[in-house]
C-alpha cells in the first residue's frame, strides 16, 4: 500500500533531516520534489497544488527554520497535512435511531461491491447487530448467486427474486421482509456497470427514493487512480453519497485515489479493503494511513487485528501450557492459523514502525504456512502430543501424507523443539529472563 509514494517521500525526508539547518531555499527544494512525487502517484492536480501550499505556509515559518531538528519539524508538518487531506479523523456508519438502518452500495462493475456488501455485513453481525444482505443487482445473474454463497459462508440472510426485473420493487419488498423479520441493518447491492449510464442513474434514483437509506457508500477500486475520483464525483452529483469504500488498497503502489478522492467529492472515506479475504475491510483512519505513507508504521491496526484473532481465554490457556511445558504441534498449527488470518506477513510486518523498508526486498512465502499446517494434519492425534514417538518409518509416512521430504519434517521438529527450549528458558527465568504473566507465544 503506497510503497512507491513512501518511498520517494522517504527520499526527500532523509536529505531535509540531514541538514543542521534549513534556508526557504532548502523548503522550496524539497516542496518540488514532494509535488512531483504526488503527482506521479495519480493524486488529482488540484489536491496537490492547496497540499503544497499548505506545507508552505507552515513550513517557512521562524519557529521550524530556527529549531534544532528542522527536517523533523517538516515531516510533521506534511504529517499533518496529509491527514487534513485525507479527512482528519475516522467517519463512522451512521445508524437509524428507528431500525432497520438501510445502507445502499453503489459503484461499477469490478470495484468489488458484492465482496464488499458481505464484508460489512460481516462486521455488523460481530457487533451484535442482525443484518440482512439484499441482491438488488438483476442486470448480472452472477451477482445474486455470489450474495447467496457469501451469505451462506456468514450465516447471513439473503433477500433475492431471480424472476424479478424491477429492483426497486425488489429493494422494498426486503425492507418490509426485514420489519417482520426484525432485521436491524439491510444493506443493498445495487447494480454496476462498465460505465455510468443514464439507465443505471435512474435505477439507483428509484432505488433511494423509495428505501430512504441512512447511508449510501460508494465502492470504488483504488487502483484506478484519477478514474475513481471522477467516478466518485459523478456518483455523488448526481445521486448523492454519504461516504466512500476504497477497495483493492493493497494493490495501490501510489495512492492517488486515497490522497484524491475525499478533497473532489467533499465526502469520507470509511472503509478500506485490504485484500480478497472475507474479513479484510478495516475502518479508514486517516492518522494511520498518512503513518503508513511516511513508513512511520501502523502500530494500533496491528494491535486491533491481534485483539480480533486471539481471544483473552485462550491466550491463558496457551499461556498455561506453555508454563507447563505441554504446547503441542497442535497448539502451533492453531496459532499459525490465527496469524494467517489477520492478512499476510508483509502487511502485517509493514505496520510495525521501521520495518517498512527493512522488509522491502524480502519475500515472506505464505507457501511456508501452508506446508507446516500440511505435515501437521498429516500426523495422527498421538504424534501431535508427542513428539518423541516420531521416528524414521513415522517421518516417511508424514512426508507422503502432506507431499512434503523427511527433510522438511525434521526442519519443522527441529524448530518446535527450538521453541519450546527457548520458552523453557523464559519460564526458568534463565540469565535473568522471567517470561510474564499472559505471554503466550504468538499474542
């Protein structure tokens, strides 16, 4: 996510910083070059020009030129900036005070609005609330079967006709449907197209006239850049929008759309999706997005997904048995799988400050993940307690099983046995280590 803007950025920042003091000349140099770098990120002209200025203004002042860490001061100011750019502080999903909140998604075809009405679903049905997905999209067949099918996987209910070819009809038989049914949140997934046309605009008209929705979100694919800002634009002029969801964040190098699309439209980012994965929208903080951007890390994202994955109860548990020298390799196949679903290792290691560019050229193989998990639910319940009874024919047998060498099982043995030394060594408080209270191995 922005790796190539963060990294000239990061350019630029390291020759201010280097400097014992700064001229107006130096500030002006460095302003150049940071407008070049947005502008080949795909951030509109417009946002560009008041961002520079912005900087401007704060950055030749006496207090910044004159202090004892200038290049420091600088970076904290285009900090600053770059948060008022992408909108301050986090906008949430405002609710109906009478349920059912009604939530109409809109946006064309490929910006991932089906995966993303799921999503949100999913987020709403963790936090207690009973929402019900709605199928509204009758120009693609595709669309409807692919609600029912991540329905299914969420246990959420799917309102859909396939004989239906009035959708707004449709949209206020599942707002009935979902009073008696004591449904609170009804999200909508609209139609799509290629390209805005006049048919789809009259749709989502009727649509919104007749379900009154509390919010209407936009989807939109990051990684068409200016193409979503304009989009964005003319979704919000002509039907109106309350708020924006960016999808496909972790394919967008450059962040154009991102740094673009809140000063266009006027309107919140409040979602970003981060991957294909059910689970992966995150609510848009703009703090931790600009962090992100100048490779300071996203430390607090990081602790909220551990805080997802791993429950306060079975951290104590593991915890327990990791004191009495009872982890498993089926302990260690679960908590691989915790980690595995809170996103991949470089996105989680890009989080942590300073690791950004140290990670850079290093490629972490999920395949890794996979193989491990694969010689483990090759193993029958008895060798997963005990790790003693695996011999030669025992090794084989586990290598045929997960397609996997004897090697690769004996690398495996050799780094859980590793690892249970290590934490023996915690717990005995060996060269003054005292492992603490509450520190299971991977929380």
């Amino acid at each position: 996510m922005f790796e190539s803007l963060s990294d000239r950025l990061e350019g630029i920042f390291t020759k201010l910083k280097s400097r014992g003091f700064l001229k107006e000349e130096d500030v002006d140099t460095a302003l150049k070059e940071i407008r070049m770098a947005l502008l080949e990120a795909d951030v509109n002209f417009q946002v560009v020009k008041q961002f520079i200025e912005l900087i401007r203004q704060r950055a030749i002042g006496k207090e910044v030129l004159e202090s004892l860490s200038p290049g420091q001061q600088v970076v904290k100011i285009v900090n600053d900036a770059l948060c008022e750019t992408l909108g301050s502080e986090n906008s949430k999903i405002h609710l109906s005070p009478n349920p059912p909140t009604v939530i109409m998604m809109m946006g064309l075809q490929g910006s991932g609005k089906t995966t993303t009405s799921a999503k949100l679903a999913r987020i709403f049905k963790k936090e207690g609330r009973r929402p019900l997905l709605v199928a509204a999209d009758l120009q693609r067949p595709a669309a409807i079967d692919q609600l029912i099918t991540l329905g299914k996987q969420l246990d959420i209910p799917v309102f859909y006709d396939k004989d239906s070819k009035d959708p707004v009809g449709l949209c206020s038989q599942a707002l009935r449907a979902s009073k008696t049914e004591g449904r609170d949140i009804i999200i909508l997934d609209t139609a799509g197209r290629l390209h805005i046309d006049e048919d789809l605009m009259r749709q989502l008209q009727g649509i919104k006239e007749v379900t009154s929705p509390k919010e209407t979100l936009l989807v939109a694919d990051a990684m068409t850049g200016q193409d979503a800002v304009n989009m964005a634009k003319t979704f919000n002029e002509r039907i109106g929008i309350d708020g924006i969801i960016l999808t496909k964040m972790d394919g967008d190098a450059r962040g154009g759309a991102a740094l673009s699309i809140r000063h266009v439209t006027g309107k919140p980012i409040k979602f970003i999706g981060t991957g294909e994965k059910i689970d992966m929208l995150e609510p848009f903080y703009p703090d931790r997005i600009a962090a992100r951007i100048l490779g300071m890390g996203d430390v607090l994202s990081l602790i909220e997904k551990a805080q997802q994955s791993f429950d306060a109860k079975e951290a104590e548990k593991l915890h327990k048995k990791l004191m009495e020298e009872e982890f498993t390799f089926e302990d260690l196949r679960d908590q691989l799988k915790k980690i595995r679903g809170m996103g991949t290792l470089e996105s989680l290691l890009s989080m942590i400050p300073g690791m950004g560019k140290a990670i850079k050229d290093v490629k972490v193989d999920e395949k890794e993940f996979v193989k491990i998990e694969a010689i483990i639910n090759s193993m029958t319940p008895e060798e997963r307690k005990n790790h003693n009874i695996l011999n030669g024919s025992r090794r084989k047998r586990i290598a045929m099983g997960s397609g996997t060498s004897v090697t690769d099982i004996n690398r495996l043995i050799k780094q859980y046995l590793e690892m249970k030394k290590m934490m023996k060594m915690f717990k005995g408080g060996k060269k003054g280590f005292r492992m603490p209270k509450g520190f299971p191995m991977f929380n």
